[in-house]
C-alpha cells in the first residue's frame, strides 16, 4: 500500500461546523419529538439572546417597543 494512502486512513475525516451529514441522516429518518423540543429550546434560547443583545445596544428603540406592548396590552380585551 502506498504512503499517501495509509497516511490519509489514519487521519481523521474532518468534522463539518454545519452538520450537512446529519442533515442528510435527518431526511432519511423522521425526526422524534425529544429532537425537535431540543432543537426549538436551543432556537429560542438564541432568540431570546439575540433580542437582550438588540435592546442593550438601542436602549431607546427598545424602551419605545416596551411601551408600545404596554399600551397593547392595556386596550386588549379579552
């Protein structure tokens, strides 16, 4: 067996940031409950993140969004 070839099997594949393999491994099988709950707390964790970093950097903008919500909330009618 040539060098090139035994050097390359003893490397490790390297690992895709992505996850573009289980993609593909996630259209093959359907995906469970447990997974999709995970994935949706991690997508809102990261919202959540996202929106207290937007409110730090414009503190104006977001104390004008709050009242607005406030306001919504004191004509709603339920």
């Amino acid at each position: 067996m040539p060098d090139g070839e035994q050097g390359k099997r003893d490397q490790p594949e390297p690992q895709d940031t992505h996850g573009s393999r289980d993609t593909l491994d996630a259209l093959d099988a359907p995906e469970t409950d447990a997974e999709r709950r995970r994935r949706r707390a991690q997508f809102l964790r990261e919202l959540h993140e996202a929106k207290a970093l937007r409110d730090r950097v414009q503190p104006r903008r977001a104390r004008a969004a709050r009242m607005r919500q406030a306001m919504r909330m004191r004509t709603f009618r339920w």
